[in-house]
C-alpha cells in the first residue's frame, strides 16, 4: 500500500501535463523571417505559414484554418486598403477568401471552461491502510483531490484565459483586413483563411 500515494502522484501529473493549457508564443510579424515571396510591378509581397504553436496551432488546423504573417510594401502611388484593393490568389487564379478577426480569434483560441472539468478530481481520496506493531489495521483517508482538483482547473483555466488574451491583443494590433496601406508604406501583418493546404500565394491588385 505504500506505493499508493506514488501511483496517484503520477496519475496526477501524468493528466495535467498531457492536457495542460498551452501558452501562446507571440508571432512579431515585422521581426520574423519570410520565407516565401511574390511581387507585381508596384507591390512587394512576403509571407510565412506555420506561425502558431501547441495547441494554437493544433486548433489551425482542426478549422482548417491559415494564419500567415506578411510584409507588403506600397510602391503605388495612391494608397491601397487591403481586402478590397489588394487581393490574395493562389497560382491558378482562385481567389482567397479572408475570414474575419473575430471569426479567426473565435476558431483558434484555447477552450477555457473545459479545463473546468478537473473539478472531478475534487472527490479523490487518499485512503492508506497500515498495521501497528500488535498487528492491527487502520485506515486513513486524505481529501487530497480538494487541493488537486481546483488547484489543475484554475491553473489551466488561468493559463488559457491569459494566453488567449495574449493572442487577441497580437490580432487586434497585426490583423491586414481593411487595413488601409498608405503609399510607400512596408506594413507587417496577419491575414486569415480557410485552408487545408500550404499553397504558393501571390497578390491580386484591383
């Protein structure tokens, strides 16, 4: 029986590290590096896939979601508003679709209440069974999930709730849709579409 409490000391960690709540690693479009290019005469266009991490990223791809940072440079000489004047297509032509900020924020932030559900873990109990030295058996029973269980729920539902606020301040500051592109101006972004593929893009300018 002693090995008890090391049994459920490693149930325990075993559940919070593989359902932990992930913490969101800030995307910084104007200092990563693009590794990909496209250009027309007056617009200078760059963009990187896979920029999310964990279950960021997990979720991305669940949606079927894209979420590409950009670097656009305006040579023009009016300015342009993105996603009405400028465009974006696959090579063959098709058209691209953006979803919106609130659509793309709603699909891929973390789940916050389902981590609720290591409340459960409140009811575990630690019963221990030992004998004395007349050889008599007594039992003693610890309320050890009412410091497990809440202490997981809130920790996860902490971590999610602050990584997602993370994630929304990062779209609210970057996100491309709309945005009007002064001309001359090099912005940085983020832009959003459904997509099951990693295919080559290129600007489509109006």
């Amino acid at each position: 029986m002693k090995r008890l409490p090391i049994l459920l000391l490693a149930l325990i960690s075993a559940i919070s590290l593989t359902n932990c709540a992930s913490s969101y690693y800030n995307i910084t479009p104007h200092i990563i590096t693009y590794s990909s290019k496209n250009a027309t005469e007056d617009v200078l266009f760059e963009y990187k896939y896979d920029v999310l991490h964990k279950k960021y990223k997990k979720r991305e791809a669940k949606h079927d979601l894209r979420l590409v940072a950009v670097k656009i440079t305006n040579l023009r000489e009016r300015d342009l508003v993105f996603g009405k004047d400028i465009n974006l297509s696959y090579d063959n032509g098709n058209v691209i679709k953006l979803v919106s900020k609130a659509d793309l924020f709603r699909d891929i932030k973390q789940p916050t209440g389902v981590y609720g559900l290591y409340f459960l873990l409140s009811f575990l109990r630690l019963d221990i069974n030992t004998s004395n030295q007349q050889g008599f058996q007594t039992a003693d029973s610890y309320p050890v999930g009412l410091v497990v269980g809440p202490g997981i729920a809130i920790g996860n539902m902490v971590k999610s709730g602050s990584s997602n606020r993370r994630f929304k301040k990062e779209l609210d500051e970057f996100y491309l849709l709309d945005k009007v592109i002064k001309k001359g101006e090099t912005v940085y972004g983020l832009i959003g579409f459904n997509a099951d593929n990693f295919d080559a893009l290129k600007l489509k300018i109006e």
